[in-house]
DNA sequence: GTAATTGCAAAGGATTTGCAACAGT
DNA sequence: ACTGTTGCAAATCCTTTGCAATTAC
C-alpha cells in the first residue's frame, strides 16, 4: 500500500489535506489496473458503501494527476478515463479495440526512445506522450467481426 | 481543388445530396492546413459571408471524417479539432506545446512502421494511430517559459 | 414529387463552479 | 481558529437531436 504514501506525500507537499474522501478515492483508483471511469468509480465507491460526491471525486483526479501517480485518457467514448500509474512505465501505448472497447497495453522502450528522438530533433521537450493504436483486438478478429466504418473510407489511393 | 471532387464523389457513393453548405464546409476544413475546431469554421464562415448553422457543421465534420477525407482530434482542450488529409501522410505525430497551444506535425514512416509492427506482435488488427506528444515549443524555450504543471509531479523514481 | 438536409431551439451528457456546512492542521 | 474541503445543485460547455420549412435529385 505504498501508493498511499506516495499521495499522501504529494499532498503534504503542496500544503493541502489529506482528507479520508481523497485517500477513499486514491485507493479505489490504485486498486484497479483497468483504465476507470468518473462513473466507473462511483459505482466503486457505492459498493463500498462509501458516499462521495460527484464533484470531490473530479477534483481528486485532478489533483492525482497532476501528482503524476495518475494518467488521464480520452478513448473517443466522451468521457474520459484514469489509470494509475504506480508500478509501470509511463510511456506506454494502448491499443483500443473499436469493436468491443477492450483496452490493451503495451510496453515498448525502443518506440517510447525513438519518440522522444523525433520530438528532439525538431527542438520540442518533450513532457508527456499519448500513443494510441484502434483498430480490432485478436478476440474480435477470432470471432470473424469486422471494423465497420472503415468500409466507408476513401482510401489513400484516391489522393 | 481536386479535394471537392473527392468529397463530391464521397456523397454520390453514398447517394446523399451534394448541397452548397457541404461544399462550402468542406472548401474552409481543406482550406487550412491547421486544426481547425467548429468555433473557428464557424467564425471563418461569418468572415465568407456564408451563414450555416452550427448543427449543420457538425454534421457535415461527422461525414468528412467518415470519407476519410479529414480526421478528429481531442488535443485536451475541452472540444474536438479537425484536419484535412488531403497530400498528407494519415499517419503523423503531433507535438503539442502546452504552454502556448501551438501544434507541430511531424511524419516519421520509421516510427509508424514501428507502432504497426508492435500491434502486430500481440494479434492486434491496426486500422487509426493517434500519436501526441505534448511538451514545450522550441519558441516557448527560447523565451524561457517552462512547464508550469510539470514541477508538481511526482518523478518515476519515487515509485 | 420524394427523400434528405437545413436551421433553430431544446435536450443531452460530462465536467465545473458557487456556496454554506464541515473537517484537517 | 483558520484555511481548505465537501456536497449539493445550478451552471457551463460542447455536441446531439426533434421538427417544420426548404433544397437536391
């Protein structure tokens, strides 16, 4: 439970509370290696009969990632989504199946080096990456499904 | 202006009408070569003299991004920005600076070779890449300005 | 002529904010 | 005690949707 400490830290250091709601927040966030929604961990907190409201959880994220224990995504759902980042890298890609919505990680330093040797060499310092691949997931592909709209696509060869 | 006759020919394929607003959207998305959000058509509409409502625009982005023709970005910022790719590689990086929200593109066929390759590796079925990178401008070092939210995180060696 | 689009205004959904009551230092 | 947080509801912002009038084919 190490990553209690670590916000707690966080906290201290910038002269804020630690509140029992934050650390409540923090440790259904740091239990879950998924990639969790605002309502997601309401649900959570609900079942754990805790009761938070809506707005201190959007503020404790806020605060978590900025703490940088913690990473914010956007899968084009319309609502974003966290995922701690205690006990991995965080440069990592995410492949997103648009099918079934199935989040995968993947860990590549060669692609995570080469990236920040792009971003260098046209002078940019570079603070925080997002790398994210859609497509079909190797489930959906073994059930014969198909990615629907790319049928709609011009393809490049018509440029 | 070879790019109305593709979106033209998009909207026949499909055997939807080609009407004067479509085009005229179409004409100011493919007329920058930046990343334009709905308030900016919008305002370069009223600039043309042209009055289409912002439904309207809506949905003709929802049409051009299904062609292919242009592509959605969320840089974080609240709302969705869009970019033609017409004469342009679909596959590029973008380096977003977070302190003055310039937005630079970089094409690295080594780097989108890479990402397809990793995918490949675990079974994944690569069709969109989405590939930020967000940092400081080299404009914005050279004026010395720093990233503001960066001296709050909490740096990977304290995990 | 028929079917689809347009434009307005209203609805929708996620996130933020104001403010009085409350908890942490 | 003092400062900052919490929780509720209202507000906000972007985006979508319903529907009568209009336009493309």
């Amino acid at each position: 439970m190490s990553f209690v400490h670590l916000f707690r830290r966080f906290l201290r250091d910038q002269g804020l509370p630690v509140t029992q709601q934050r650390e409540t927040i923090a440790e259904v966030v740091f239990g879950t290696d998924g990639h969790l929604s605002v309502e997601e961990i309401e649900a959570e907190l609900r079942q754990r009969g805790e009761r938070i409201g809506k707005a201190t959880i959007y503020r404790t994220l806020e605060m978590l990632v900025k703490s940088g224990l913690v990473a914010e995504h956007d899968f084009g759902e319309g609502f974003k989504r966290y995922e701690h980042l205690f006990g991995q890298s965080p440069i990592h890609e995410h492949l997103i199946c648009t099918e079934c919505g199935a989040v995968e990680k993947i860990e590549s330093p060669e692609l995570a080096r080469l990236q920040e040797e792009q971003a260098r060499r046209v002078g940019f310092l570079p603070a925080r990456y997002r790398l994210e691949i859609y497509g079909l997931c190797a489930g959906c592909q073994a059930e014969g499904r198909t990615l629907e709209w790319e049928g709609l696509r011009c393809p490049v060869e018509m440029m």
